[in-house]
C-alpha cells in the first residue's frame, strides 16, 4: 500500500469550563507563541474517544486497560467451563505469569484477586485466547511457556488497541506500537484562569426557622473559556499491520475519525455542561508525512473586530493550510465539515460534507488506497 496518512484539524470552541485539570484542580495549561493558552492533554481526548468507540463499533472489537487481568481471564475461564469456577484465578494467574506479567496481592483488602504492577491493555479475543490457553493446558497437564502465552498477546489485536498502543515497560515483546497520534489541543489565542464562587445551601436548615439558613459550605472552581485546535492522525499502514486485515483498518479509521470528532473529555461537565461539537473540521488524506497546521496560531488569535476567536481562527486554518501546500506539497483529498457560512475559507481545500457523508467518503478512499496496494 502507497503510504496513507488521515491528519484531522478541528476548530472547536469551548465555554466556561474545566475539561482538564492539573494536580491542583487548575485548567491545564501551556505557554505557546509566548503566551498563556488553555490545554487539553491527548490523554484526556484519546480516553473521551475511546469511551466515544463503543457507540461506533462492537464490543468484540474493543479491549480493556487494566491491573486486574487475572480478574478478567478469570472470568473468562470460567464463562467458558463452569466447572473451574473455584480454580479460575489460580489458572488465569498462571497464564498472565507465563507470559512475564508480574502480579501481587493488591493494596485494598477488598479485592483479594492478585494483579499486575501496571495497566495491561489486552483485547477481547487475546482475553479469551489466554483463557483458553490456561484450560488447554490445566486438561492436558502440560506446562504454560512464555513463547505461547506470549504470542497470544501479539496476535488478535482489537481496534482500540491497535490505534493507541500497548507499553509494557519491562517486556517490550509485548509492546504494539500505536497507530494513531493524538495533539493536545491548545486555545488559539491567550486564556486567563477564572474563579467561580460558588455556595451550598443546606435544605434542612433553610426548611427550619430555629436553624442558621446561610451556606452550608463555600468554595471556588478555576475555569477558563477557549477556541481549541485539536489535531489527531493515523498512519493507515501502521494500523493495518497491527489489525491484520483491510476491512477491519477502514472501520478502525473511520471509527477514529468519528469519535475524536464527537467525543469530549467529562471533566466537570455536571457542572459546566460544556457540551459542544467541533466548529470547523479539515480532514486531509495525505501520502508524505502527518503535518500539523498548529502553526497557524502561533501567533494567538484576537476577537477585537474580528466577530469572535472562532471566524478568525477559521481563516488562520485556511490560510496557513493553503501556504504549506503551497511550500510542502498539497495533501491527495481533503474533506470539510462545519456550521453554517463561517467554515467557507475551508471549502477552497477540499469539499464539504456533513459528518455522515464524511464516514462514507473517506471509507471508499481507504479502500481504494488498499486495494490499489
């Protein structure tokens, strides 16, 4: 396959809000351009997407991150033989050792199911691989070697796992790179940290005429209000090579594109219900190397004339897009997507869609480029 990069721009702005927060309760931040600008870390955005797959694909398409995986395959094991029920953590442990997984009792007494030092990412199938591999070998009598449980991890890969990754630190065999790339996403222009007082009342008290009807507690939230550009990519034939099958690559890809669309990070949503969609989006399908349009905002966006961080924020997109193409290179096909007439400046680049119209488009452009390989 021709290599194909799939690089998503999206224009997204945010109301008062704490999407993520550092180790304080602050809004995460960075300094970019020589000024203060909101932050939302790809950690944040890669989970929101992931939760956000589950109303896009089959579970037995995903996986799960987690210590307990003896837990899991234990359950596993016993889904599939009733009978070895009341052994199942006993083999599930075997499997996961086997493989080089070190595990120990865990700190909270309430779970007494031994589990791994740090978080497995395992899919759904190598989960019910490695359970049949531990029953296999409990009926045969045979010993688990690290060569067959291992390769159980290598094979089998669900989509999740296979466009994020898996590090296991201290078995890199185990290791699958990821296939995907997820930017923080960083306000277009400067931001300042706001504070909102807030006060409880108590119901009790208020109801009563002998009671104080004052605050029952105080305090303050930070938060901040900002116009995002996020930025994701995903390497198609590193995705396919992780996946193993065509098909499956474009339903990853299309499922991506979609989720790191629609998704949102739930930091203090209940509180902000800061539940936007993306203003403008450019999805570019490109051959060379994943090119971020970041750039465009070094210099931070001002509202003053311009009807708002969101218009100009627009234009700076168009325009730097159409100067790297100009300089590096057009990308094959680009796709827009957007609300009303504020997303024009991106028409020039490629053609316009609705979110629906893009799934369909960029699927039938993945499968040519596969088929074509």
């Amino acid at each position: 396959m021709t290599r194909t990069l799939i690089d998503i721009h999206v224009i997204q702005t945010v109301p008062p809000s704490n999407v993520n927060r550092d180790d304080t309760g602050s809004p995460k931040s960075a300094v970019y351009g020589g000024v203060r600008r909101a932050r939302v870390s790809s950690q944040a955005w890669k989970r929101a997407a992931r939760n956000a797959f589950r109303t896009h694909l089959d579970r037995s398409d995903l996986g799960v991150r987690t210590k307990r995986v003896v837990e899991v395959i234990a359950e596993a094991i016993t889904d599939r033989d009733g009978t070895l029920a009341d052994r199942a953590n006993e083999l599930a442990k075997g499997v996961v050792t086997a493989a080089g997984i070190k595990v120990a009792a865990p700190r909270k007494a309430t779970n007494t199911v031994e589990e791994s030092g740090y978080l497995i990412f395992l899919s759904a199938r190598q989960i019910q691989s490695l359970a049949g591999l531990a029953i296999d070998a409990d009926r045969s009598g045979s010993a688990l070697d690290k060569k067959s449980a291992g390769a159980v991890f290598k094979a089998d890969n669900s989509i999740d796992l296979a466009l994020f990754g898996r590090m296991v630190a201290d078995i890199s065999d185990l290791n699958v790179d990821a296939a995907a790339q997820v930017a923080h996403a960083i306000s277009t222009h400067a931001v300042n940290t706001e504070f909102d007082y807030f006060t409880a009342v108590d119901d009790r008290k208020q109801d009563s005429t002998d009671e104080d009807a004052g605050a029952g507690m105080i305090g303050t939230v930070e938060f901040n209000s900002s116009t995002l550009y996020r930025y994701a990519t995903v390497d198609l034939q590193a995705l396919q090579a992780n996946l193993g099958d065509a098909e499956a690559t474009v339903r990853a890809t299309v499922a991506f594109v979609r989720a790191f669309l629609t998704s949102m990070p739930t930091g203090k949503q209940n509180t902000f219900a800061n539940n936007t969609l993306p203003d403008a989006v450019l999805v570019t399908l490109r051959q060379d190397r994943p090119i971020s349009l970041v750039g465009a905002f070094e210099e931070p966006v001002s509202a003053v004339g311009t009807g708002g961080h969101v218009i100009e924020s627009i234009g700076r997109l168009s325009g730097y897009a159409k100067e790297v193409a100009d300089a590096y290179g057009a990308p094959v096909a680009s796709w827009v997507v957007g609300i009303g007439d504020r997303v024009q400046p991106l028409e020039a680049l490629g053609q316009r869609v609705s979110a629906g119209d893009l799934d369909d488009a960029l699927g039938a452009a993945l499968r040519e480029r596969i088929s074509g390989a």
